[in-house]
C-alpha cells in the first residue's frame, strides 16, 4: 500500500501509512426513471454515463511530528488519486481532517469523492501516416477515452475517428484538439469556428481514421489515457 499517490506524490513520502483500502467496485450506471400514465411499471432510460463514487482510506502518521501546516496544504482540494501507481482517479478530498488527532493521535480518515472512469498514468502516443487515407489504431483499456489530436494542415481536411466526423476549414498552421475538454486551439487561442462536428472519442480495441476533404494534412498525432470502468 505504499504506491498510493495524491497528485503525484506517494502518501508515504509524506509520512502517511494506509492501512486500509476498500474493494473498488463497478461504479453505478445512471438510469433515469419516468412514470407513464395508464402504464404499469416505470420508464427506464440509459444515459450511458456513471455515478462518482465515494472511497475512505484508513491511515496513520508514521512521524513523531505530524507538520500539519504542510498537510493542511497538501491535503485539500481536487487532484487526481493513484491507488496503484498505473491508473488514477480525478476526484475531490471531501472529508473534514481534524489535524489535531493526526499530531496527537496519527490516525484519521482520508475520504475522496471520485469520478468513476480510471485512466491510464501513462500516456500514449500515436503518429498517423497521413500519406494514407485509412489507418488503425488499437486502443487498451475497457471504457472510451477522449484523446487530444494534433493537427498540421492547410485548407479545408475532414477527419472522421470510427464513426464520429469532423471538418476543419481553411486551415493554416499546427491545431490542437482537445476532445474532453471540447475545444480547438492555435498558438494558444480558440479556434472553434472553423470546425464543424463532433468531437470524436476512442473505443477499446481497434478505432479507424479516415481523412479527406480538398486539403493538405502534413502530420497528425493521437494522445490519449486509457480509460477503465
């Protein structure tokens, strides 16, 4: 258990030793409920998407002297939880700490709210050969993962990713597209008129990327996290 990491930095570097760490279930899928007049039952619909889920670790300080203004400093906020040094969580540090009991006594409960898609600590990276039309990509993992896409083109390319399409127009310089955070920049400024479509998303196992349109494309690249549920 001393792998575990808040934001990059393993707990027990900062003299926190877990004790406990509880089973990591499936998290819980939305399904909305609707009440149909002159209908037995209820109306069920799947939003596809999953509810965060709390988790509390058990732990104690191992020092003689707890520096509680560093952990009052440290353990605050939104970051991202590693439980095994491959995957993290994004999440929130949600539980008051009484910091009195951990100089004193050294145990205390640390209790995150977590967003309920694991990701990959380690990113990949995949060149396209943009001299194709088609390429492939096999992606890990077993849930879909929005990547960040680097673009080079001149004129007007269309990129369609499995079966999700986009258009860029007019291009003219190097683009990033951030497909979670859905925005397209250039030299660090929003670009989001010249682009028509959805912004695409990754699945488990092999992902098409077709390209067209009367433009140039002269490099392209994937970066993304495999995502787990």
């Amino acid at each position: 258990m001393n792998n575990i990491k808040w934001n990059g930095t393993l707990l027990f570097n900062k003299g926190i030793i877990v004790e406990k760490i509880p089973p990591i279930t499936k998290a819980k899928k939305r399904i909305t409920q609707y009440t149909i007049p002159g209908r037995n039952g209820v109306l069920h619909v799947d939003n596809n998407t999953y509810e965060p889920f709390s988790l509390s670790l058990e732990c104690h300080y191992r020092e003689d002297n707890a520096n509680v203004d560093e952990l009052k400093t440290w353990l605050d906020g939104f970051g991202r939880l590693s439980l095994d040094g491959v995957r993290y969580y994004e999440g929130v540090l949600n539980n008051n700490i009484s910091f009195d009991k951990v100089q004193n006594f050294r145990k205390f409960i640390l209790s995150f709210m977590l967003n309920p898609i694991a990701k990959s600590i380690e990113e990949t990276e995949e060149n396209i050969d943009v001299t194709q039309a088609t390429n492939y990509i096999d992606v890990g993992g077993n849930y879909k993962t929005y990547p960040k896409i680097t673009i080079e083109s001149t004129g007007t390319v269309i990129i369609r990713i499995n079966e999700i399409t986009f258009t860029l127009y007019n291009t003219n310089g190097e683009y990033i597209l951030d497909c979670e955070e859905k925005e397209i920049i250039k030299n660090n400024q929003s670009m989001s008129s010249i682009m028509s479509g959805d912004f695409p998303y990754l699945v488990p196992g092999e992902n098409e990327i077709f390209i067209s349109g009367g433009g140039t494309i002269t490099s392209m690249s994937i970066e993304y996290n495999e995502a787990y549920l």
